[in-house]
C-alpha cells in the first residue's frame, strides 16, 4: 500500500543523509561503469536495455511488496512526460560520452540542481533557498567545476566534436532538472516510488530501443567479462536500487536539498576512477571535496531557531 502523502520531512535527517551517499556511490561508479560497458553495448541500446531489465525488477518487487502499478489514479499524463524527459535525459548521457570526457560530461550534468532550484519555488514557496543557501549551492558546483578544470583548457581535448558532448551534458541536466519537477508538481508526487520509477524506466525502454536499433546501432553480439558485469550493476543497483531510492527521497525530503547531494557525485566519480581505472589522485581533487563538502553544509544548515526572550 501507498504510504501517507503527507509524510514529508522539512529537512534531510540522517536515514536520508545515508540513502543519499548510497545512491551518490552508485551513481558516481555507474559512470565507470557506462564506460567499459560501451566497449560492448552502443549507447542507446546500452540505456534502452538496463531500463528493460530495471522495470522487470520494480515489478517483481512491487507484486512482492504488494504496491499497485496498473491501476487508474490520474497519473498517465505526468507518467508519460517524466518517462519522455527521463529517457531523453540518459539518450543525451550515454551519446554524449562518444564526444565528450567522461569529466567534462559529469560536470554539466551536476548542473541539474540549480534547475531544481530554479523551478522549485513557482511549485513550492516553501522550499525557496536562502541568500545562505543559494551560496552553498554555488560553492559546491565551483568545486565540481574545479575538480574537472583541466577538461576546459586547451584545444579540445576530447576532440573536434567535444562542443556536440559537452551540449548534450547540458540537455541532459535540463532534463533531468526537468524531470524532478514533473514529479513533485504533479499526481506523481502522491504515488508510490515503485510506480514513479516505473513510469520512468517503461517509457525509456520503449523509446530507446527502438531508436538505437532505427539509427542503426548494432545489437551485442557478445556480453562477457567486465562489460557484462558494468551492465548488470548499472541495470540493478544504479537504474533499479538508486533510482527507487531517489524518488522515494524527492517524495519524502525538500526537493532542492536532495538535489544538491547529487554534487557529491562527481567526485565520486573520480574516486573510482583513480581505484579502478588508475587515473591519478591530484590535490585539486581533494581540494574540491572539501569544497563540495562545505557547500553542502550551507545548503543543508538547519534555520536557527528563535530564542526565547528572558524574562
């Protein structure tokens, strides 16, 4: 069953503290993971395919924990544009990897939550940001955006077609963005997290497949070794496990808050990076975590509470 729509905490407590460096972890390793999956996947296919097995999994789990996804209650609307924008969203990621570094793409997509912010407030007054917030929010993006100097300097790096990635990221971010406040903006908000997220993975599985296999991406002929063991934890722990996470937290927790966890990825990102791909650890990097790490704790500083008056 459906838990109580008005379930809704002002403020991040410690179980969404928790849940949000999990699925920051997973995220940050799924960029890795996309990687050296597209050694055997194209990209369209790759993000068509794990929808596919992800929503398999929802419903599995959903008939298990006895949560509804096939009745009416008014969200088919809402369902088919977040599903449109989360699958245009990952359409722009995994095509954009082709032509852009996997830190210059990383960057633009952590730009999404200045979206969230952005939008918020014309759907929740309460969630405006504070001078003091909008700062925190600022100093974590300049430490993203510091982590990753490198990738803007010089003669593009990553090719002559970096400007097309580098774009796309930014597509990606606005979709992403936008698909957040679809969910909080509309019937979705009310709807189990196993239904938002199925609406999300069915349209991208019906829409991504068929668009690689129409622009002519080649079906797999072979899935073995790390590829095939980067798919499956894309598909289970990044599409089904973090994403069911994520809008179980923008359901329950200030959207904008949430939001701006996700500028621990990137740095992430690198972390696993440098453990699994051997890319060097630098003093820029650990610079910027804690750059990002103090932003955070801007954005996230609890009001301080009126004092009482002595008598």
């Amino acid at each position: 069953m459906n838990a109580p729509t008005n379930d809704r905490r002002s403020a991040l407590d410690s179980l969404a503290v928790a849940t949000l460096l999990l699925c920051c972890t997973s995220w940050g390793l799924g960029q890795v993971a996309t990687k050296v999956a597209l050694e055997q996947i194209p990209p369209l296919l790759q993000a068509g395919l794990r929808a596919v097995i992800a929503v398999a999994l929802v419903a599995a789990w959903s008939r298990w924990r006895g949560v509804p996804l096939f009745q009416r209650d008014g969200s088919l609307p809402a369902g088919v544009l977040a599903g449109v924008l989360f699958a245009g969203e990952f359409a722009c990621i995994f095509v954009g990897l082709q032509y852009t570094s996997a830190s210059r793409m990383t960057v633009f997509v952590y730009t999404a939550p200045f979206m969230v912010a952005l939008g918020m407030p014309l759907i929740n007054r309460g969630e405006r940001l504070g001078s003091l917030q909008w700062l925190g929010l600022a100093i974590a993006f300049s430490g993203v955006a510091f982590a990753f100097a490198e990738g803007f300097s010089g003669n593009a790096p990553a090719g002559p077609r970096q400007w097309l990635g580098d774009a796309l990221g930014l597509a990606a971010a606005l979709l992403w963005g936008g698909t957040t406040l679809v969910v909080r903006a509309s019937r979705l908000a009310t709807l189990s997290p196993e239904k938002t997220l199925a609406w999300q993975l069915a349209l991208c599985a019906l829409l991504l497949v068929p668009a690689g296999l129409a622009l002519g991406e080649p079906w797999p002929t072979r899935l073995d070794g790390w590829p095939l063991a980067a798919f499956a934890f894309q598909s289970v722990m990044v599409t089904f496990l973090s994403f069911l996470l994520w809008f179980w937290l923008v359901r329950h927790y200030p959207a904008t808050k949430v939001a701006s966890f996700t500028l621990l990825t990137p740095i992430m990102g690198t972390l696993f990076g440098v453990l699994l791909l051997g890319e060097p650890l630098t003093a820029r990097l650990a610079v910027a975590a804690a750059t990002v790490a103090l932003g955070i704790y801007l954005v996230n500083r609890p009001a301080p509470r009126p004092q009482e008056k002595s008598r």
